[in-house]
C-alpha cells in the first residue's frame, strides 16, 4: 500500500512537472499560469474519474500531499529546465511508465467502486489522460488524444487486459505490474515506428 | 417506461453516430477519436446535467447498456458512412426527434430532483445540447450553440412548454410528445426558413 | 447574513453582465449565446468549486434567486450596453471589488468543508476566475488567466491572507473586508502599473 501511494505522488510530480513544461512550450502564459496548467495536467484525470463517479472526496482535496507533490514537481522543473529540454528522451520514457501506472490505479479505483469492468477501463484511460487534454483545452490545443500518435489507445489496452487479470489471476501485484507494462510496450513500439491507427473514414 | 427506455438507447446510439460522423468531418482524429468524440456527444450532455444535479451514478455508469448503444451507433456509422453522408438531409430530421426526446426526459430528470422549473429546463436543454458542445470544444471549434442557428432556444422552448404542462396536464405521455414536436417543429421551421436570434447587442 | 446573500446576488449580476459583454465583443454569439455564456461566467465558478467538493445542492439549483439575479444583470447589460462601454473604467473598479468578494466568500465555503487551508484558497481562487475561464474556453479564447494581467494570482494572495487571518483573529467581517481589499488593492496597482508576473522558463 505505501510503495502504491509513494508510486502515485512521484507519478504526480512527473506529470505535474511535465504538464508544466508543456503549458511553458506552448503558451504566453507567466509562471502563475504554468503552474496552474501543470496543476490541471496531473490532478485533471483523476478529478475528471471521481467527478463521473462520485467518488468524493477527491483524492487532492482529502490529502493535501498531492498538491504538494505536483508543486514539488513544477518547482523541479523550474530549476532543472535545461537538463529536462536536454534529455526530453529519458523524460519520455519515464513519463510512460507513469502512464501505465496512472492507468492501472484508476481502473481498479473504478473495479472498487463496483462498476462494470468496461467502464472501469475507460475510467483508467480518462485518469491517464483527462489531465493533458484539460490543459490542452484550457490553452487552446487540439488534445493530443486527437491527433495521430497511440496514446490513449494504449492505455485502454492495458485497462483492459487489468480487468481481464483480475477476474483470472490472484497475483494483484503482477496484474498491475503486466498491465502497465502493456501500456508503456504499445505506447514505445509505436513511438519507434511511426505507427499510428487508420482513420475513421476519409 | 420499456418504450422511453428503448427511445434513450436509440437516441443514444443516433447521437454518437451523428457525433462520430461531425468529429470526422472536422478534425484529424484517427478512429479512436472519432470514437471518443462520438461517446462523448451522446454521453456528455446527460452527465453534465447529472454532475450539476449530484444524481450519481452517472446513467451510463450504472447501465453498460447505453455505452454499448453508443459504440454500436459509431459502428454503424463507419459501416454506412456513405449511405448517411448521402441522406444527410434525412438524418437532420432523425437527429432533431432525438434533440427533441433528450431533452424532454432531462427536464423529467431534473424535475424527480425536486428542483425548480426553470432550473428543470435549463436541465433539459443542458442534456440535449452540451454532449454536441464538449465535442466541440476538445477540437477547438466554436460550438454551434454559440453560431447563428437556432437550436438550444428551441430545445429550452420545448422544455418551458413541458414544465407547464406538468402541472396543468394529466396526459404524461402527451406532455413528452407535445414539447418534443415543439422542439421538433421550432427546429424545423427556422432550419427551412433560415430564421436566426437577433445579436445582443452591436 | 442578509448582508453577505445581498452581496452574493449582486456580486453575481455583475459577473452576468460583465460576462455578456465580453461574449458579445468577443464572438458571433446570437441573444441566446450572450445569455448562456453570460450565465456561465456568474455561475461558473462557484460550481466548479462545489462540484470539487462535492457540495451539493448547488447554490444557484438550490436558490432560484441566484439564476434571476444573473438574469437580472444579463438584461441591465443589454438596456444599459452604451452606458456600460462608455465607463468601462469604472466597470472595472466595481468588477474589481466583486472579484475579491466572491475569491474570500469562496474560500470561507471550502473552509466549512473542513478541507486544508491551501486547498481553501485554491477554491476560493477557482471560485471568483473559473466561470471567465469556461466562458473563454467555450468561445474559443485564450482564458484571460494564461496571459500577462495579474488576476488569478491576486485571488490567491487575498485568500492565503483570509485563511490566514481565519485562525488568528475574531472578527470574520473584517478578515472578509481585509482579504477583500487585498486582492482589489494588488489588481488596481497591477493594472495602473503595467506589472505582470515573470515568465516560468524562456
């Protein structure tokens, strides 16, 4: 339980951290702005799951830690902004990982609130991703999850393998260790190769 | 209370097509989005209402039917993308009894909340239009609530009628069919004969 | 009590009326549109805030009042738009003081939701800047809170200094008044002088 939560404040902080550099890349916003959209980025996904669910309180509003955590995170990304621009590449990587675990925690947060296993995945892809669409959104951006890279696909690729996990297998741990995995194999294959999914219809 | 059943997943299934079809004209997304962008037209103006109302669990949380009315409707509009494109007309008039029926039973919905008239017909016109608005603001378009065309006045016209109908009437039944036609007919009236709201202010 | 429900709905005509003028200079949006994206401003704050909390009922789903009263400003807005352009300036100013109201009332209702101070004063920030912030987004407009202004930022000084003076003194009018006028004074020094925030990172 508490590698789960130290887990999920790192994974805070890196979204946090990388929202905010994104927010910082794209729009005139000054500090005050950057760090209300890296904010939104990590916080926005998860708030996005309870709010459908109703599942109050939300989890930065009960335990000010995660706030504090994603603050932590913009901060570092003030002070290491050179090296973060540099090794962009490692960020990458290190950001899929969190991801895949943002994932996985969201959809069995769903499963525990009892929803069916469908809807629990499309609430694990909402918890990955609803963050980065918001500040999206709130700056004017197409969302990410509408232009051509595996993103979200992935993570409700790896939502439903967990769901399909934890219905057959009693190793809670490996399920989510597997799951996530998927979701970070999808999203780097694609990456690497250019692959994207076909159109709807042209 | 089958049949209104049966008319909701329909019109589910209707406004996710319709949706589906709007997002693929309009932005790059690959099929994933346009999926997305579908569930979201025909999900997302009933959970908003619902959200504001604190009525959870959200309908289709509660029922994986009606996510599964929606993914069909998607379905069938990629299989007969070309047959819709080509009776667009006819699918306009579709869409507008479904406009027309989603409102109406939003402003019930509202209504079992106990809440006021009025707020009942914001509720209702709120449940028709803003899945078609969310759409549109995650492709970063101008939601056509906000363009010439009347369409949520007429939903909020149909609505008003219904609230009063309520409490004068004794007919449920034609309460609903009485201020969906008027929805219908508002709708149609001003689509043939080009009529638009006066601006504001110049 | 009284004092502070006439300060509410007065704070929120203003919100309405200011609202609309901006949707009317800023879009294409009919009556309808000015009215709907009017409303937003008023209301969308304070909702966004209770949906966070999950404070339900609504202040404005609960008290019809509160809809009229944004009504009420919307159709002032409309009589009086020469007026109202004429002495933008002093718009401003009253804007200015129903910004600060609404920033520590906000903050006082996270209060008595028992959540941490800091999370208070990011509600009561939320509170006064998020209806502008939607009304914006739905117009597709940058929101005014990611360019150079001082605004947001102001909202958060005046409620860290509430919550602040919330523990260290008895008399909750003046902490009011005192956190108030904090973000009134920071907002007009920021405005005449021209000051605005470093940027994150160039």
């Amino acid at each position: 339980m508490t590698l789960q939560y130290i887990f999920e404040l790192t994974g805070t902080a890196l979204f946090a951290a990388s929202g905010a550099l994104v927010a910082n890349d794209k729009s005139n916003a000054d500090w005050f702005g950057v760090t209300f959209l890296g904010l939104i980025t990590c916080l926005g996904g998860g708030s996005f799951r309870d709010i459908l669910l109703g599942a109050y309180p939300l989890a930065w509003i009960k335990d000010i830690s995660v706030l504090i955590a994603g603050f932590t995170g913009i901060i570092l990304a003030a002070l290491f902004y050179n090296a973060l621009k540099r090794y962009r590449k490692n960020l990458f990587i290190v950001e899929t990982f969190a991801l895949g675990m943002f994932t996985i925690i969201g959809t069995q947060k769903a499963l525990d609130f009892g929803v069916h296993p469908l809807i629990a995945a499309v609430m694990g892809m909402f918890s990955a991703v609803m963050g980065g669409v918001l500040r999206d959104v709130l700056t004017n951006e197409i969302p990410v999850l509408f232009k051509k890279e595996i993103y979200a696909t992935a993570c409700v690729a790896g939502a439903l393998l967990y769901v399909l996990l934890v219905r057959t297998s009693s190793f809670p741990q490996l399920n989510l260790i597997l799951s996530a995995l998927l979701i970070v194999f999808i999203r780097f294959i694609s990456v690497r190769y250019k692959l994207s999914l076909p159109k709807f219809r042209n």
